[in-house]
C-alpha cells in the first residue's frame, strides 16, 4: 500500500510515524540528478487531475501551475503566489491510475505540474536528500485515507476552541479586551475565545507581560473565564535580546539559539527589535521553549498562537534595514514587514545537528513545525486539559500538534474563494483543525464580505475573526445590523455537536473533514471542475456566495438533498432533487445541504461552548441513524467508543 525510497542523506522529519520498508524499484516516477537536485517526472494521462500540497493558492486540482515549497512570510499573496507559511509536499494523481506522493524532505522543492502543457508532474528537490513515499488506493478518497494513516493521528483541540473567536493586532490592554467581550455580549453573538496578539507581551519578548496593561493577567483569566470566554496569545518564534531577560540569558548560557558560521548566536530582527532564533532543531531546546509557555499556562492560560516562525526575518546583522523605521521597530509596520523579508538570510545561519553546523536554508521548511512540536509537547504536561494551539507556519507532522491558519491573507473576495479552495488540500495532508482570518487580515473588510465569510467559517474548524493593526474595525458588533451577525454566528454553535462529531470522527478515521466533491462523486463528471462546492463532514455539502452583490448563485446538487435554509434563527428544509439550481441567498442567511439518507445533529446552541447541552439533539435530514461521536470534550484520549447512535 506504501512504499519509501531514500535518496542522499536524510534529516529526520518525523512527518511519517508508521514503520514502512525501504523499497528499492521506484514505481510511477523516473529520477534524474541535475548538479545536486533530484527531478522526478510522472508522466500524466490527459484526463488526470493532481490534487493535494496543502496550504497553496490556485485551485483544487492543481494542474497547470508551478508550486513551490519553501516557507515565506508573505503578507501580499495573490492567486499566483507560488510559496505560503507552510509546504505538504503530498499530492494526489486521480485518473486511470490513483496514488500519492509524498517528498518528504525540509529543504526547497519545486512541483510542476502541468506546466505550459508538458504533460508531466515535475517534482524537483533542490538538496537531492529526501523520502519519497508512494501511497495507493482504490480512489483518491483513499490514496489520502492511507497517508493520513501512515502520518499519524491529528491534533484534536478542545471542545471550546471550535467556538468562534475574535482577534486583531492592536488590543493593547485588558480594558480593550473586556470591551471586545462586552461587545459581543451586549449584541448576543456568541464568542469563546479572545487572541492576544504581540502588545501583551513586555518589550514584544516571549513569555512576559507587559504589567501595565495586564496587571493581573491570572485575575483577568478567571474573569474573562466567568464570561465563557478564554485568552490565547501570541507566542513568536525570535526571542528578544536583553540583558536580565531569563529566556534570552538561559538561550544563551545553554547555546540554545541558531549560529552564525562562527559559532556566535545569529542576530535577527523582528517586532521585539533584535533577537536569536532557537534552535528547535534541537530536542532539548524544544524542551526548553515548550516549557516556557509555563509562565502563561500559570496564569491559566489554555491557548496559543504561534506565530514568525518560517522564520519571519525583517533584516540580520548581515542585511541592512531598508527604512529607518524598521531599524527602531518601536511601532512595528506591517506593509514593509512584506517589502523586507531579508530570505537571503537564510543561507546566513546554521543549526547545531549532533555537533555539525547545517545550514537554514537546507532544514528550511520544518522550523515552524519543530517550533509547533515544542510547544505541543510541553503543553500537554502543563495544560490539564487539552490545549488550544495553532500556528502560521508548518510542515507535515506539525498536524499532530496543533492546528494552522492560513496567514495574513487580505479583506478580498479573492481571498475568500481562495480559503474556500484550500481547506480540502489542506485535509489532504493532515491539517484538519485549519481556518483563514476570516473577514480578512490585511486591508478594510466590510459588511457584506465579512456576513459571506462567517457564512463560510461556520463550517471551518477553526474559525477565527482577525485583522492587522491599522485597518478598520472588524468586530461584528461594530457593523450595522449587528442581528444578521448574529445570526449567521449562532448557526456555528448550532451546527456544533455535528461538526465537533464529524471532526473527531474523520481524525479517528484518518479521513478528511472537507472534501472536493469529485472525491465522492468520483463518476459524476458534472462535478468534476466545480470547486466552489465542498463537503463538510459526511452529511452536509455547501456552496458559498463568494462574489460581492451576490444574492444568488447557481449550486449543483450531485445526488437529491435536504436543502436547508438558516433563517431568523429557524432550520426550514426543503426537499431537492438532483440537479443544477439558482439558490437564493439573503446576506443574513446560510444555506446548505444534507446528503440523501444522511442526518445532521443540531443543538439549541447558546453564548459559549461550555454553555451548549450537546445532549439536546434535533435530527436534520431524510436518514435514519447518525452515529454522534461526544466526549467531555477536554480529556486527552480520544475514544472511538465515544460514539452514540442517534436516530430520528
Ligand atoms: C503577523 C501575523 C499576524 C499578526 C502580526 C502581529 O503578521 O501573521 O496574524 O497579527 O504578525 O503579531
């Protein structure tokens, strides 16, 4: 079912947990070296789509275009960017012959596929050292089924962090904070979590707080915690150079941080002005950072996000500042932080690998993810229940640890679409407990595109609303009309025990949460380009409006559906037969569909999580039995025997 083929030297990732046999006759692909880069080539059958790499731009099927992984910061990602935060090197050929592929390596590599009509998958990794895993199944459904199993089982948060949270750069204090909260009280929109972004900190240097604007963050914890709501901050991957600062001292007293070639600690600026990057290559400097977060777990802290961790580099001490600005850094400017990312840096700094220098630039692609694993694995020792965790950037493996977002996207139409195309490539290659900043991270979202985007994060796990410093608000009670927000916010909370159930189920099953429709629908060849139609879970199928002034659009139903119509707070259902449809879509309602004998579990919601009764369940839909998957939502273990049947 999967065979591994080692080429050069191998740096191990961890991305792959099940033990698999080395194999020597490579199938499907030819290998060329070219200097020292390895190009493997698969020739590609006209009718076959390639699916897969993740958290990439463009479309589903990936054919046709140029990918590249190597992670970067880039804050002004258009459909044609070619590199994001993260690289899953995994994809998917689905045609007459179905398998994966999977490269595992952390320096670059380029995919090409399809480009300018070659006819070929060109796979090139620029280090010649990587695993190669081929994976076969009967479907492209299972060709992702038996790489999801060999990579492991992937993170499950708690039960609260499926609720919906608000965030942006610029809450400075705890009054801003009480006020968000207040806010969103006050108007009866439904809220679980509040992010902390860099201004907590003291000096922007992990690990602290900056006392006057939280006084008292444990006392602030338990208040906000009485409201339902928790605190989860920011946690960046530079730590900050200052004498009496313990992090700084204890990295350097042990020579914990990356070096330069002469062995000194690597200078590099970021938001806290000039800091050393850890080398989380390292098991015991893993160890050490992760145990860190103690400092804010104390506080009761259950949640983090983590963040610069490509990592981000504005300039080092061998690149010069473009601006003066950036060289003060005391009020951080995000549009430059796009202009400068010093990448040559990279080539400029090594880490410590059993006693040998190794350059950045070689082990690239997996800083982030060691830096997720180190977080992961201290705070399931410091966090009693499960912990809250996601990261910008990762790699395959990271998906055990914690979850992503998809980084500093933008308040577009395009950028909605395009969130909309990544969460299946992204379940593809394991990272289920994934989200966008809704309503979009950088420039001024509005009304409208905002009301379409929580309709579409309803359904993403993580769900998330976040915005940069600067642009205007995005709370959703500083809009008009605060009860359509309501409304659409609620209908997640509603959803919650199927979509907590079909998450944990597909984690379980090392299925996919979401899901193209040709992955289903394999004979249907209707479905076949639409992407703008997802599955969600087992049971459900939703076709987003996605264009602004939208108030309709048209939706395919592959097999007859339950349509069901989230208005006023009301589920009305409608029976559909099988077929193209004009679907109507006021901004204040969402509409989706329940698959033909499938059910869909409901709940009376409520203001928070923890204030749901996930036992008082309404059947949605024409089936007869759906098997609920409910736990304390808390505990560690995730048990298969925590399934309930239901019927209606
Ligand atoms: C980065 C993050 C963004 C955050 C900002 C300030 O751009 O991606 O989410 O708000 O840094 O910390």
């Amino acid at each position: 079912m999967v065979k591994k083929y080692t080429f050069g030297k191998i740096f191990e990732t961890y991305a792959v947990v099940a033990d698999i046999a080395e194999d020597k006759s490579l199938q499907y692909f030819s290998v060329t070296p070219i200097g020292a880069a390895l190009k493997f080539e698969y020739v590609l059958d006209s009718e076959d789509a390639v699916y897969g790499l993740g958290e990439t731009v463009g479309a589903i099927n990936k054919r046709g275009e140029q990918y590249i992984s190597f992670n970067t910061d880039e804050v002004n990602h258009t459909p044609t960017t070619k590199s994001l935060y993260g690289s899953h090197n995994f994809i998917v050929v689905d045609g007459k012959q179905k398998f994966g592929a999977f490269f595992d390596t952390p320096s670059k590599v380029f995919f090409d596929i399809d480009v300018e009509n070659s006819g070929k998958i060109e796979v090139t990794v620029e280090s010649g050292n990587v695993r190669l895993y081929i994976v076969e199944g009967d479907s492209a459904e299972n060709v992702v089924k038996n790489f999801l199993t060999i990579i492991g089982q992937g993170y499950v948060p708690p039960l609260w962090a499926f609720g919906y949270g608000q965030s942006r750069w610029g809450y400075k204090t705890e009054s801003d904070i009480r006020r968000v909260v207040q806010g969103y009280r006050k108007a009866g929109i439904p809220l679980d979590y509040v992010c902390m972004d860099i201004d907590y900190m003291d000096g922007f240097a992990d690990f602290t707080v900056d006392k006057r604007r939280f006084p008292d963050l444990k006392g602030f914890a338990i208040e906000m915690k009485q409201s339902g709501v928790r605190l989860v901050p920011i946690i960046d991957a530079g730590v900050k150079i200052k004498e009496g600062y313990s992090v700084y001292e204890e990295g350097v007293a042990n020579d914990y941080f990356c070096k330069r070639a002469d062995g000194k600690p690597f200078r590099v600026a970021v938001w806290p002005g000039t800091t050393h990057f850890p080398d989380f290559t390292k098991e015991e400097v893993r160890d050490w950072f992760g145990s860190q977060y103690k400092a804010l777990t104390d506080c009761g802290i259950e949640g983090f996000w983590n963040d610069m961790n490509e990592p981000s580099i504005f300039y080092s001490e061998f690149t010069e500042p473009q601006t003066n600005q950036q060289k003060e850094t005391a009020e951080p400017n995000h549009e430059q932080e796009a202009l400068s990312n010093a990448y040559k840096d990279y080539k400029n700094f090594y880490h410590d690998v059993d006693g040998k220098l190794v350059c950045h630039y070689d082990l690239h692609n997996i800083y982030g993810y060691f830096m997720t694993m180190s977080a992961g694995e201290q705070l399931k020792k410091l966090v009693p229940n499960r912990y809250f965790l996601f990261s910008r950037s990762s790699y395959i493996g990271a998906h055990r640890y914690g979850g992503i977002w998809t980084g500093d996207n933008k308040s577009t139409w395009e950028h909605l679409k395009m969130n909309i195309r990544q969460m299946p490539s992204l379940n593809m290659c394991g990272f289920l407990f994934s989200g966008a900043d809704t309503g979009g991270f950088g420039g001024d979202t509005t009304r409208e595109l905002l009301l379409r985007w929580l309709a579409f994060s309803v359904f993403t796990p993580l769900m998330r609303n976040h915005t940069a410093i600067r642009t205007k608000k995005q709370e959703c009670y500083a809009f008009n009309g605060k009860k359509d927000f309501k409304n659409i916010i609620s209908l997640r909370y509603r959803l919650l025990p199927y979509i907590y159930s079909e998450y944990v189920k597909a984690v379980l099953k090392n299925d996919m949460y979401f899901k193209p429709l040709s992955f289903v629908y394999s004979n249907d060849a209707t479905v076949k380009n639409i992407e703008d139609q997802l599955l969600v879970g087992d049971s459900i199928m939703i076709a987003p409006i996605t264009d602004e002034g939208a108030t309709s659009r048209k939706v395919y139903l592959p097999e007859d559906m339950t349509e069901v119509r989230y208005r006023n707070g009301q589920f009305e259902c409608v029976a559909k037969q099988k077929g193209q449809y004009i679907v109507n879509v006021p901004l204040n309602e969402v509409v989706f569909y329940i698959r033909s004998g499938k059910l869909v579990p409901t709940c009376k919601g409520a203001d928070c999580v923890e204030r749901i009764n996930l036992e008082e369940i309404t059947l949605l839909g024409d089936g007869t039995t759906y098997e609920q998957y409910i736990d304390d939502g808390a505990t560690y273990e995730i048990n298969e025997k925590n399934v309930k049947i239901l019927s209606k």
